[in-house]
C-alpha cells in the first residue's frame, strides 16, 4: 500500500480530503528540495487554508446577490463620467461599515452607480463583511410576496442581518403606503446597527416626495442621509461605450 493511500482515509476523516490533490505534487516537491517534515506539513495545511479561503469568499460572493461582480480597478475613469474621488476613495476604505454609516450614491441614468455600489459590496465582501444585493423594487416585491406567504418577519429579518444592505435604483417611482412604512422600519431598524449603500437617479433631497406619509418620511431620511456619504456621479452614460452599436461606430471612426 502507497503512503497516499494510507493517508487517504485519515485526511477524509479529518475533513482534509482534498488535500490529496496536492500532495502527489508537494511530495514530489518535498523530496526534491529535501524539505523537513516540519515545512512539508506548514505547506499542506496552507494549501488548504487557502483553499477554504477562496471557497469561503465564492459562497459569500453567491450569498450576497450580485448582478454581476465588480471591481474597483475595473471601472472604466476614461468614461465621461465626474466623481468625487476623495470621497469614493473613503467610502472604499470600508471604514463607513465600522461606523454604521451609509454610501449614497446618485446621478443619472448609466454614469456607473450599480458597478461602485456592487464593486464597493464586493469590496466588503474580500474584508470579511456579510453583504445583501437588492434592487429596490424587488426589496418591495418579495415582502409583499412575504406577506402572502405569512414569513414576513423571517423575510424581513433576512434585511437586516448583513452588516452591509445595497439597494440599487431606489426612487424609481412614488411607494405605496405600505412600501413607506416597509423602508422606514428597515431604515430604523438598521440605523446605527449596519450599513446601506443606496443608488438613485434622484438626489437625495427629492426623496423625500417619495414616501406616502412624509412624516415617516423626514424621520427615515434625518437619520439615512447625516450618517451617510454622498456621492454624486454626473456625465453621460457609462453604459453607451458598452453598447454593441456604439463599439461599431467607434471600429469605423478608426479605420
């Protein structure tokens, strides 16, 4: 019998069987280079350190609900797009979740607000952070679908626990009473407990015409917008340099 296949049934009742795909290597690795038993094993158990690292951080990036993953260094800054970068670059730090305070971000339509909001979760996410990706109508839609389903509480619960909650494309529309008093609840309960990061078309002074009962509204708000950055994106659309069309246009301007 190989000392692999010794080793096998022990490293799977340890829980540590996908050590043996590396170990061919690492023995190999390890006779070469004579490496003493001390060394050989610190490699192994990094190997699989790693290797639970990186599955940890994909189930997180699953969990959290993203579009689509975004990354900082990805945003395209020859877009015609202005941005307050010393502000962008705090919100970044992360230090905002440690506070309990908030990333607004607003401007029109396709500057890039959903790629920071999600590259910021992503962000969040890599330094250990419990994250939640909503768009604000689907937030709406699955309580009242809650509602119907008599698992309001737990479903609402599900809202608050992330330390970060990102709700993209709010202010779409005027909200129902139901829907003004579901944003103020979440709001309260949330405040100075975790974070949001909220992207609209709208600025932030207009949100308040939103809510059905501007009572509920100003009490929300007061709390959501002087606990918060807020970062305006202004220019054309970010997503045109992505559109087929205009790739099209642009190959034929440069032949």
């Amino acid at each position: 019998m190989t000392t692999s296949n010794e080793l096998k049934p022990l490293l799977k009742r340890l829980r540590l069987g996908y050590m043996m795909d590396a170990l061919p290597e690492r023995l190999a690795l390890a006779r070469k280079d004579q490496i003493d038993y001390a060394a050989f094993l610190q490699i192994l158990l990094s190997d699989e350190v790693i290797r639970r690292d990186n599955r940890n951080l994909e189930i997180r990036l699953h969990t959290a609900g993203f579009e689509e993953i975004c990354r900082l260094e990805d945003f395209d800054w020859n877009a015609q797009v202005s941005v307050d970068r010393r502000l962008l670059d705090a919100a970044f730090s992360l230090d905002f979740i440690n506070r309990h305070e908030h990333v607004l971000f607003v401007g029109p339509v396709g500057v890039g607000k959903s790629f920071l909001a999600q590259a910021l979760g992503y962000a969040a996410v890599r330094a250990g952070h419990s994250v939640r990706f909503t768009r604000a109508d689907a937030f709406f839609r699955v309580l009242a679908q809650s509602r119907v389903d008599h698992t309001l509480e737990k479903i609402f619960r599900s809202f608050l626990n992330p330390d970060l909650l990102i709700m993209d494309d709010f202010g779409l529309q005027k909200l129902t009473a139901q829907q003004s008093t579901d944003l103020y609840e979440l709001i309260i309960a949330r405040h100075r407990k975790s974070s949001f990061v909220i992207t609209s078309n709208r600025a932030v002074d207009e949100w308040l015409s939103l809510f059905d009962d501007s009572i509920l509204g100003n009490s929300a708000l007061d709390r959501l917008a002087n606990a918060s950055y807020q970062i305006v994106i202004e220019g054309a659309s970010y997503r045109e340099k992505l559109s087929p069309h205009r790739r099209k246009e642009v190959l034929t301007a440069d032949t």
